[in-house]
RNA sequence: GGAGAGGUGGCAGAGUGGUCGAAUGCGCCUGACUCGAAAUCAGGUGAGCCCGCAAGGGUUCCGGGGGUUCGAAUCCCUCCCUCUCCGCCA
C-alpha cells in the first residue's frame, strides 16, 4: 500500500509509477474514492463530536429532570444520524481502501524502463559459460538421474512436480541448505525456523492475498495457506509492532520448503528440478531504516552472489525494468545461473527492495529513541538461494566424463563426499 | 477434543453504564538537589486518522467483529488467542 499522504499531494508520482510498471490501475476512480471518504468522515465526526458534547452535560443533570428528558430526546435524534452516516462511512471506507490496494509499489529512479524480460538490465556476469563441458547434458538427461530424483513415484504419491529425492540427490539438497545456512549466519542473519502453513491476514500482508490466491495451496478447513517462500512468516513475525531504532536492521534467514501451485506455467520450462511444486529454499530478510535500503539492497545482492561464487558457478546479475517488477517492489535484482546442459540461465534468487510498501500493510514500525517518533521501516528480501535449480546447475556444469558431479570445494565439508554418483 | 479462568497503555495491575484514553506502581524522559552518581522531590511519558501553512482543533482505539443504549473498557451475541486441569498424540 502507497501513502496516502501522497496519492493526494503527489498525484503525478502514482501515475508516473504505474505507466514505469506498465499496469492499467483506474487511478482516478482511487481518487474519487478518497475525497469521498474524507467528506463522510468528516462529517461524522462532527456529529460525534455533538454527542460527546451532551454526553458530560447529561451526565450531570438528573436523570428524572425534564431537562434530562430534552436532552434525551434531542440525542436520540443525533444518535440515528451517527448510525445511518456511519454506515455509509464504512461503506465509503471500504471502497477507499480496496481502490489504495490497486496501487502499485513506486519503482525506484535507478529502475530502467521497460515492459518485456529482453529489456532487464544484465548488470554483471561472472564466471565462463563458454568453457563449460562441451558434453554437458541438461540434468535429466544425466543417466541415473531418475535414480536420485524420482519424480513418477512423486507424481503418484502426490502428483506432477512433487519429486522424491534419494540417496545422494536428497544428501545435495542438504548439504546446500545446510551451507546457505552456515554462510547466511556469517553475513550477520539469526537462523529462524518459521511456521511453514500461514493464516490469511500473513498471506495479506504480503501480498499474495487477495491477488495470487491460486498461486498458494490451501488446507480446509482452517484456512492455512502452505507459504510460496519463507518471506511470509519472516516478514509476519513482526507484524503490528513497533521496533527500536537503535536495533535496525534486523537481519533474519530461514530454510523452509515452499509450495507454488504455479498454475498456467505449462509449458518447456517444466523439465526436471527447474521448475517443482515444492522446493526448499534459503530465504533472507531485513527490516531497515528507511534511509539505507538501498544500500541494504546492494548488501543484500552482495551476500546471496557470494554464494555463488563460493560454489564456482558462473551466474549473471539482473536489474529488473519497470514492467518486471512484482507490484510491490521498488527495484529487484535477479541472480540467474548457467545451466551448461540446457544452455540457459535459471533464476535462483530475486533480491528486492519493498521500501514501505508491505511495512505499511503489515503495520511494522520503528521508533527512534531521540525524537519518539514512529516510522515504517523498510522491508527487503531475498533466496539465498532456492535449492533445486542450484542443484541442477551443479550437476550441468560438474559432470564428469565418468558421470560423476563434482561437488564444489565449498560444499564438500557439507556433503562429506568428493563427487556425487548416479549409480 | 472436554472443563474452567482470563485477555486493559512498554510492563504489572485497578476500573462492572456517564465527566475514563483510562487510577496506582514499575520503567522511561526532563528538571531540582549533587563534584558526579544513587536516593529523594517536581513535572512529563500510547498509537492511528481527519481538518489546518501553522498554532491548534476534532475523532477513533481497553483481543477482533456485531448488538443494546442518549451514552459501553463496563451489558448481550459471536469469533480469536492465552493460561490451568483432563483426554489424545509426534
């Protein structure tokens, strides 16, 4: 949610932000619904303002006095108008804040233009795509992948792109949690182990509810959403608090799987590990003072590269146009690594700067101990990183001329082997 | 799942229809005293929204929602949560 603050004072801003995103928001419609409220609630008030008037004066008459039975009278009166006007404020209330959820998150100046993946900035790229094994084959095609990865028996026990991971596939898979873990904890993130199913209100305060509600599985009959990334319960655990400012930034990593219905994705992408409907993934969070989130984002990038260049994978950077970004992002960065088997990058982290954005829907505060005052935070996250595609990647670009997968240096204290084997 | 108790400000804890955003204590801030500190004394100390250039004014909030009433922290309904005991269980 934007300020409304600004959408009043600064109109041209919004409009100029939601063309940057490339949405089609009714904007002027958020307008109308916004001087509507304030008039009806203005106008309430007043009448409150009425009744909390008489209420000390009928309090000191005498309640058989007729003066006592005047006022009364005239009170009745006022109090129905209170009721019917109240009704209508609720209703315009309403209306307000479901027109202000429609607006998009401001993108930030260093956001290029742009609408389509081909207009995302490469902002760097690291590492020999070139020189990777000219044999390699993408990951399913690896002989005794199925071995490691049994996704028919996934697909019978729960359904199309649940996989089983066995022996040395599951050992991996653990190893590079384990590792994204340990170094998250190195860059100064407290490991949290988080709820991993949310109530509707998290889902709403970040975002995935009302929009993506089919993107989320659902349980009946509680009404618990299986969370899509750790940045859910991470950013709803402070939800309707206020921090000290002495104590940001908070920084906080969680390993957790995540469960994406990822409906209407049909298509080539599918394949293998690249993309699963559950996935465990490291996920980091902080919370900030406004004033240095952008440089929190540049450290926050900076730590989920790290990893990939402690695994020897090469990877490439992306700044994401306006029309890229998720609608409550400021600026994002995407970390994609080389598959040398399927000769194509694969997304495995999206580091994002929010500003106030969720802070505002979330109701998450700070307060600084000079001046008293209150203020949002900023909230960022990031996948450091999401495991399966890492995985798949080790295994395209490791593979040897034995069909082993050499395991990174950096990994094998983790794994306790040199190589994976298929056999 | 069953029975009972309870949810009030940063914390503890009063308040059972009227002048209550709410006593009191602790904590915190400011001032006095002191070389300084402690102790003591005095004062202050919640959040949001609306109007206003501002000064300031108005209004909402006592777990959430709804109701009764001229008026609700207080009465009624409902939901959620916490605690104790019992049952079940990794």
């Amino acid at each position: 949610m934007l300020d409304p603050k600004l959408i009043r004072e600064s109109p041209e801003l919004v409009r100029a932000a939601i063309a940057k995103k490339h949405l089609a928001v009714d904007f002027d419609a958020v307008l109308a619904a916004d001087a509507a409220w304030r008039a009806q609630l203005q106008e309430v008030e007043r009448l409150r303002a009425v009744q909390k008037g008489a209420n000390a004066a009928m309090a000191a008459l005498a309640k058989g006095s007729p003066e006592f039975a005047a006022r009364l009278a005239e009170m009745r009166s006022v109090s129905s108008q209170v009721k019917e006007r109240e009704a209508g404020l609720k209703a315009a209330e309403e209306t307000c804040r479901e027109a202000m959820l429609t607006l998009p998150n401001l993108p930030h100046a260093s956001v290029p233009e742009g609408s389509t993946p081909e207009e995302n900035v490469v902002y760097s790229t690291h590492g020999d795509t070139a020189a990777a094994a000219p044999g390699a084959v993408p990951h399913w095609d690896v002989p005794g992948f199925a071995r490691l990865f049994d996704f028919e028996r996934g697909s019978k026990v729960t359904g199309a792109g649940f996989p089983f991971f066995i022996g040395d596939g599951a050992r991996l898979s653990r190893a590079l949690i384990n590792f994204f873990l340990e170094e998250g904890a190195r860059s100064g993130y407290v490991e949290v182990s988080p709820p991993i199913l949310v109530n509707a209100a998290s889902a709403t305060a970040t975002g995935q509810l009302p929009d993506k509600e089919g993107q989320m599985y659902e349980t009946t009959p509680d009404r618990l959403f299986a969370i899509p990334t750790a940045e859910v319960p991470l950013t709803n655990f402070y939800r309707d608090e206020i921090l000290d400012a002495e104590a940001l930034p908070v920084r906080r990593c969680a390993y957790t799987p995540c469960f994406r219905r990822e409906a209407g994705s049909y298509g080539k992408d599918v394949r293998g590990l690249n993309r699963v409907h559950q996935f465990d993934k490291v996920e980091l969070l902080k919370w900030v003072a406004p004033a240095t989130s952008y440089d929190e984002l540049e450290g926050l990038r900076g730590d989920a590269e790290r990893l990939l260049v402690k695994l020897g994978l090469p990877y490439r950077i992306l700044l994401m146009c306006g029309g890229e970004l998720g609608f409550a992002q400021s600026k994002k960065y995407d970390l994609e690594v080389w598959a040398a088997g399927q000769r194509r990058w694969l997304e495995v982290s999206s580091c994002s700067n929010f500003e106030a954005f969720q802070a505002r829907r979330a109701q998450i505060r700070s307060r600084s101990r000079e001046t008293g005052r209150t203020e949002l935070v900023h909230t960022l996250n990031g996948s450091a990183l999401a495991v399966p595609r890492v995985l798949a990647a080790i295994i395209e670009n490791n593979l040897e001329a034995d069909g082993r997968v050499r395991i990174p240096p950096a990994l094998v204290p983790h794994f306790g082997k040199s190589h994976l084997a298929f056999a």
